[in-house]
C-alpha cells in the first residue's frame, strides 16, 4: 500500500499525522502497516485515530482512495500504566515514568530490549514512527522511582549541561540495616570505580570524584530504618556505597554490604522518591513525588 503525508489540518498538535489513503482497505489492517497490532487496536480504544476529521474506533472501517487517516497523539499528563514502569508526566519536550525496581534504565551487551528506554521508545513511536527520546540520566536496575527522558537530543544535552542548576531536589527513600547514629548527618567520600565495575571509597581527592549524601532518619522499627536521602552529587552507586562505609548498608544490597541480614521485601531498599527541575524549554518548576513503595511500609510500618 502506498500513502502520503499532509498537513494535519483539522488537528493542529505537535506529532499529529495525517495520511492520504491510495488504495481500498480497512482501517485497522492499515494501522498495522506502521504499527504492531496490539498498538494499532489501542489507538483505536483510545480513540486516537480519526478518518476524515472523524475520530473512530471501528476496526472495520472501509478507507478508499482520497480518504485522509488523522494519528493523534497521547499527550495526557495523567498517568499511564505500563509493565514495569508508569507514565507520571508526559509534553512535547520531556517524559518522566516511575521506574519499578528490577528494569535496566538502558541497555547492556547482556540485555537490549527489555528496558525503560526501550519501552518510552516504543510509546513515543506509536505516536508517531518518527518520534525518538533521550536519556537524560540514569538509575541502577534494582533501584525503583523517577527518571526524566528527553525527546529531543537538544533537550538532552541542555538538561545534561545544566543538571546541577536546573535540578531542584532529588531525593530517594532508603531502608538501612541498623540505625544510624547521628540520626542525620552529610557525608562526603572521594569515590572511583575499579575494573570489576564496583565503586570504592578512597581518601586521596585525586584517585576519585567527590559525592555528597545527606540523609535524615524518618522511622526505625526493629533492626532496620527507613531514611529520606537526597544528593547533591550524582555518582554511580553513590547512596549505596556511601551508607555501607558508616555501616548502614541498604537492605538488599548484596553488591555493597546487605547480604548478611534476610531480605523481606525481596529487593533493593532504595527508591527514587522526589524529583524537581526547572522545565528545559518553558523554564517552569516541574515537581514530581510517588508514592512510598507497599513493600516499605510493610517493613517499617
């Protein structure tokens, strides 16, 4: 089948496509020339797609030559729900999901379709095949909560270049093993990674890069405490690492010091909880918080 793109007319928002059908057929065995059929149907119950200004949601419906067939993006801000991760935020510029502990942010030589980029790459592109996003920073595959991608690379670059100014708060929830004494305190290591991909604490500023973590009790119950943590710094495994050296390592934590209690929320302790910037483009204050996980309260109650 052969078609052509037009002005969108009718619809005027960014990504909306439209396309003039040559050839007779229905609507959604044309949907799914660009997209796979799961996604061709969910466009059509979300009515998303509209056949000479027309939305629809017939999946029959006899397209014939001179017919325009109208894409219309999902913008909605609120949230969308997928395996592994959420939607909280979505515009023209940026998407922000709640990442469930156990997804890779990206993808590695072991693993290369099954992570949060590749899921938003597959959401962006059922907008539009064209569409593509951008990793704007990172968290560790066993770590749940916010992350913030970037549709563009100049979006990216710009929220990369200015990540210490526009970002406002980011703040993570941990459960420790123990309870810290002092019940808050800033800590402050020089860190660098070896060859086996683990990060170390070292004393000489010069063999590794200075992170900064404060942290503030919120509840103890037991043997373990629940902490509010928040970073000015954002080195590679740098809350794990810096809470094991005072001896308070994150639950679960078998790389850095938690494998000799038993895990009963059967995870890593440790969640990206709050996540504030100033808008990359409209300069407008973004503020983001989810929820405690379950698995946490049912530990410290």
């Amino acid at each position: 089948m052969t078609y052509k793109k037009k002005p969108s007319g009718k619809f005027s928002k960014q990504s909306v496509r439209t396309i003039d059908i040559e050839e007779s057929t229905e609507l959604l065995k044309f949907l799914c020339l660009h997209y796979n059929r799961s996604k061709a149907k969910s466009m059509l119950k979300n009515k998303l797609i509209a056949v000479n200004g027309k939305i629809t949601s017939q999946y029959n419906e006899s397209l014939k030559p001179g017919d325009s067939v109208i894409i219309h993006p999902d913008t909605s801000t609120t949230e969308k729900r997928m395996q592994d991760l959420s939607i909280v935020y979505e515009d023209k510029d940026i998407i922000v999901i709640d990442k469930h502990a156990g997804l890779l942010s990206v993808s590695t030589t072991k693993e290369n379709i099954r992570t949060a980029f590749r899921i938003i790459s597959d959401h962006v592109k059922l907008q539009d095949p064209d569409n593509k996003i951008f990793i704007v920073h990172r968290l560790d595959r066993e770590t749940s909560g916010l992350m913030v991608f970037a549709k563009s690379e100049a979006v990216k670059k710009d929220f990369q270049e200015n990540w210490q100014d526009w970002v406002t708060d980011r703040t993570y929830l941990a459960i420790v093993q123990g309870k810290p004494e002092p019940w808050s305190n800033t800590l402050k290591t020089y860190m660098y990674e070896s060859k086996a991909l683990k990060v170390h604490i070292t004393k000489n500023p010069d063999e590794g890069q200075l992170a900064i973590t404060h942290y503030k009790t919120i509840k103890s119950k037991g043997q373990y405490a629940l902490l509010k943590v928040w970073i000015e710094t954002g080195r590679k495994n740098q809350i794990r690492v810096q809470l094991n050296e005072i001896g308070h390592p994150v639950l679960g934590d078998s790389k850095y010091g938690g494998e000799a209690v038993d895990n009963p929320i059967g995870r890593l302790a440790l969640h990206a909880w709050v996540l504030n910037f100033k808008h990359p483009v409209s300069g407008e204050l973004k503020e983001f918080k989810t929820a405690i996980p379950r698995k946490f309260s049912r530990v410290i109650g």
